[in-house]
C-alpha cells in the first residue's frame, strides 16, 4: 500500500514541480494532459488496491459497532470532501478545455485554510482508520498525509515563485491550518461571506459525496472484479 501511494506521490508532485518548465517546453493544455494521462492511472490502481485489501491487515481496534461510529465516520467524510472539493471550481482547466493556470484564491472555503485539499486528505483518512482500524489504513493514511503535507510545502513554493509579492499578501491573510487565520484577526469576514458558499460547485459536491456514499456497495463490486 505505501509503495503504491510513494510511487503516485513521486509522480504526481514531480510533474507539478516541473508545471513551469513542462509548459515552457510543450504549452499548458499538452502539458496538464500529460500529467492527468500519467497521474489518473496510478492513482486509480492505487484506489482498486486499497479497495481490495483494505481488511488485510492486522486489526488494530475494532469500532464498526460502537454507538455513534457510524454516524461520526460519516459526518467525517461528508466534511472532507467539502474540503477536497476546490478542483470542481476549474473542472474545464483540469480537462485542459480551458488553459490551465495556477490561481490565488481567498474566499470560500480559503478563508478556512489556504491548504483545503490537504485538511480535507487528513479528515477523510483519520475517518476511514477510524472505521477499518487495521495496518493497511494506518500505512494509507500515513502514506496520503505524509504526500498532502509535502504538497502543501510544495504549493506554497511553486505560488511564490509564480505570484512573487501577491502570494506573500495573501499567504499573511490565510492560514494552512484551519480557522487559525480567522481567529487571530488576519482574515476579516465580510458580512456576506457565506454567499461564497451558495455556489454551484459546494452543490455539485454535497450531491456527489452523498452519492457516492450509497454507491459504495457498486464500487466495491467493480473493483473485485479486476482482482488486483
């Protein structure tokens, strides 16, 4: 398991590092073509695998049936892909329909953690060990957090090389970890903050996560089949 996410996550972070020079050198839309051509099969072996043999480990604690578990692991996973969901706000740039660019955000779920898809990796791995509670999801979450902390480094760095003094500006007024920019007076909410909210996107988000929830049966079933 740990070998499968290391081999994603070099990939993965090795292209985005090289996003400056893979679009000098081929343009922006070849390039985001690449990276999603090489990152989508790995990631999705990886997800077929962890899928298989997630009760192959040595069980660690046992809390399937302990009241309310459900219920939390369950809030948990709803919470986490809010935080997970950014990418939807460009789905034409991650397609490459659209050119692709790097953007400073700070609104939104931004005003939360300037990092939302790492807070949202931990919350949604902290959730699934809880429920599994044996090795494999202990190596996984070690494995997807370890990644999501050295992409939160990463992005930091590659936005102030791009952005320069802009990034600096709004790195004061945001925070990696959640709610700490608000709570000590660097980010100021507008009053209507949570009109940035009312978008289509958090819709199209709330609905594939709860879809997604009562798919899991269908899921699971399609990734048996390939034995992996």
């Amino acid at each position: 398991m740990l070998a499968l996410i290391l081999i994603f996550a070099t990939v993965h972070s090795g292209l985005a590092s090289f996003r400056d020079t893979g679009e000098k050198l081929l343009g922006k839309r070849p390039y985001r073509v690449l990276f999603a051509g090489v990152s989508l099969p790995l990631v999705v072996s990886t997800v077929v695998y962890f899928i298989n043999h997630r009760y192959d480990g040595l069980q660690l604690w046992q809390l399937q049936n302990a009241p309310g578990v459900h219920q939390l692991v369950w809030l948990l996973n709803f919470v986490s892909f809010i935080f997970l969901y950014p990418s939807t706000f460009n789905l034409l740039e991650v397609a490459a329909v659209d050119k692709p660019e790097m953007h400073l955000w700070e609104t939104g779920i931004m005003r939360i953690t300037r990092h939302p898809q790492m807070v949202g990796q931990v919350i949604w791995c902290l959730a699934h060990t809880l429920w599994i509670g044996n090795s494999v999801a202990v190596a996984a979450s070690i494995g997807l957090i370890g990644h999501h902390l050295f992409g939160a480094w990463n992005g930091d760095r590659r936005l102030a090389v791009r952005h320069g003094e802009a990034f600096e500006v709004v790195k004061k007024r945001t925070s990696i970890i959640p709610f700490a920019a608000i709570l000590d007076g660097r980010q100021k909410l507008p009053k209507d903050y949570y009109k940035e909210f009312i978008r289509l996107p958090y819709l199209a988000i709330t609905a594939l996560t709860l879809g997604a929830y009562f798919l899991h049966p269908v899921m699971q079933a399609a990734s048996f089949r390939l034995h992996w």
